[in-house]
C-alpha cells in the first residue's frame, strides 16, 4: 500500500495521465450515465438519451425529453448551457430493463422513439449524479438534491418495478438534512443499502436500510469528517471520501463490526463522484470548487483498494470560466452500472478538453 503522500497536488498541466490511457474521445457525449451487463452504454447530450449498443459503433438516439424553458433556450452554446444547467439530467436502465430520466424536476419512464411518460415530481432538477440505487425486486430509488435553503423535507422516491408509478419511500423531516447526495447498495451485505446526506455540520450523515426504507439507521455524528457523496465497500468497511470545501479532507473508513471510524490521509480537495469496479477496486473523483478546503486546481482520478489508502492515476485542470457558482466547479463523473478497469467511461465539465464531453478511459497501473 501507498503511504499517504501519494495523494499530493500534481504539475501544472491542462492534463496529466499517470495511470490511464485514453481510449475515444467523445465530445458530444455531455454525461456517460449507466452501463447494462451486455456493455449497453446510456448517455445523454443536452435533452437528447443516447444509446451505444454493446459499447460499440455510434451512440444513436433513443428519445428526447421535453423542452424546459428558459433553459433549454441557452443549449445553443456552452458557457450559457453551463450557467444554465441545460445539461443536467439522470438516466438509468434497471435489470428489467426500464429505463428511467429524471430532468426538470420530473420523473420519466423513457421508450425508445416515443415521448418520454411522465411518472411525477421530484424537488429539485434532478437527483445528484449515482444518486439512483434499484433494490433486488426491480424497484429503483431517487434521492432529491435540491438548495433546500429553508431545510423542508427531504423525499427519496420509488419508481415502481414496471415503471408504472411513483411513491415516496422516505422523508427525512423537516430541518434534518439539506439533500440526498447517493444511495448506493452494498456488495458486501445483501439486504443492505445506503445513503449518504449532506452538507452543513448537523446534516452529515450515513443512512442504512435492510428494508427498503421501511426502517433506516443512522452513523455519524452529522460533522465535515462524515459528509460523503459517494460510498465505496470492501468485506470489512463501508469508506467514502469527504466533501467539505470548508475544511481538511480525508479518506474515512469505519469498521462494519466495530463501528470505530479510521481517518486516513489527507485528500487536497473535496470529493463527489466515484465507482466500485470489480476486485474491488474503488475510484474517486475531485472536484474543483472554491473553499479553504480545496487546494488546488485540478480534478483528479484516484484508485484505491482498501479505502484508505489512495494513489492518483491522472487530473484535469479547471477551466477559466468564473465564478464558479455560474459557470460550475471542475467536476469528473463516472457511469453506474457494470463498469470494467479496461473500460471506463469519464465525463466532465468545467476542465480543459473535458467540458461537456466524455472519454473512455483504461486503467492500465498505478494501482495501490
């Protein structure tokens, strides 16, 4: 294992690989979001759900979702798609087969060639990115990700197996949490799934069910150390990387028999996005984003294996459009799904020659 000097900030360069090789470009290829077993890939640019059948040959149409205005009006270049959000949306594809959007604040069972049906409302745009989880049945679970200044309610909604209907499976009360960033099932314990919630200290937390929601459990203390995106599990923990751009990051682990908490190395920025790939091997992506917590200028690629100790493999540099509150932070996002090392699809905005396009990516070492 890497000793925790590994994760340190990298050469000014608009691009650095030091683990990956870049395998296709795709820039018109805004967000990568979901990949079946049989490698279907399932992406989307601006209103327009793409599909690569068996990840080769073209991405072809599979439907559009409905105009939202003003939005939408501003798709037509991109610093004002990005102020815009116009690219914001989820697609998922459940073992069913049922294909899932969410944008504008509207659920939607998507059918190829056909207008997208609309199944109800969610607060908020859409759910953050992996903030979508399917349970054993075929049901799948939105998390709503929303500003939430006066901290109402917080819903997590169940689309029905059949992609029928719609219902609130849990509501976090009023003033508890400001929004659902991931819900995530475990690998390592069968009849259970996560959440994670965030951000201000009191609204920090990790949320476990093993009933779908009927009963859930909290960890943590609701402080920076315990505000987590994305989760990554191995048989003997449950491990995230903070998202604090107000403080110090870590990689943080707790036992799952113990319970006790392990704060490993410091991390240089915030951290959103990641993925679990078989062995395992865990993935996670900085951000960029202004806070005393984030200290450099680049988003990066970072593997690990225990999740504790992580060792950088390649970074993009942010891009010169400020302020970020209107033109995005420097963000990397990986698909959902069944994701191979040798085939790995990265999408990003806000970074030079990653902005609103997509890579495939390999992982070729480097790993600890």
């Amino acid at each position: 294992m890497l000793p925790a000097r590994a994760i340190v900030p990298t050469p000014s360069s608009d691009y650095l690989a030091l683990g990956v090789s870049v395998r296709e470009r795709a820039d018109a290829i805004s967000i990568v979001h979901h990949v079946d077993a049989d490698g279907t890939v399932w992406a989307s640019h601006g209103r327009d759900v793409l599909r690569r059948a068996r990840g080769v040959g073209a991405f072809e149409p599979f439907c559009r979702f409905p105009a939202a205005m003003p939005r939408d009006a501003a798709a037509f270049q991109r610093q004002l798609a990005r102020a815009a959000r116009a690219d914001k949306c989820n697609v998922f594809r459940t073992s069913r087969g049922v294909v899932i959007g969410v944008r504008a604040g509207t659920i939607y069972r998507l059918d190829e060639g056909r207008p997208p049906a609309p199944l109800g409302a969610i607060a908020g745009d859409c759910a953050l990115h992996g903030g979508i989880a399917e349970d054993p049945l075929g049901a799948a679970y939105v998390g709503e990700y929303t500003r939430n200044d006066r901290r109402g309610p917080v819903r997590i909604h169940r689309i029905a197996a059949g992609g029928d209907r719609v219902e609130i499976a849990h509501e976090f009360p009023v003033g508890s949490v400001r929004h659902v960033h991931g819900i995530f099932t475990d690998p390592f314990d069968a009849g259970a799934t996560w959440v994670t919630t965030g951000d201000h200290d009191g609204e920090c937390y990790l949320w476990r069910t093993r009933d779908w929601f009927r009963t859930i459990e909290r960890f943590g203390d609701g402080t920076q150390r315990w505000r987590a995106v994305q989760l990554f599990f191995t048989a003997d923990h449950v491990c995230w990387l903070t998202d604090s751009e107000v403080t110090q990051n870590y990689a943080c682990r707790f036992d799952r028999g113990t319970l006790a908490l392990e704060v490993g190395c410091e991390i240089p920025a915030s951290a959103w996005h990641g993925a679990q790939l078989p062995g395992p091997v865990l993935v996670a992506l900085t951000v960029v984003e202004r806070g005393p917590g984030v200290r450099r200028n680049t988003a990066a690629v970072l593997a690990s294996r225990d999740g504790i100790t992580w060792r950088e493999l390649a970074c993009f540099r942010k891009d010169r459009w400020t302020p970020y509150w209107l033109f995005k932070n420097g963000v990397l996002t990986l698909p959902t799904g069944h994701l191979r090392q040798d085939d790995l699809w990265l999408s990003g905005e806000a970074l030079v020659g990653l902005d609103g396009s997509s890579v495939r990516i390999a992982i070729d070492g480097g790993l600890p």
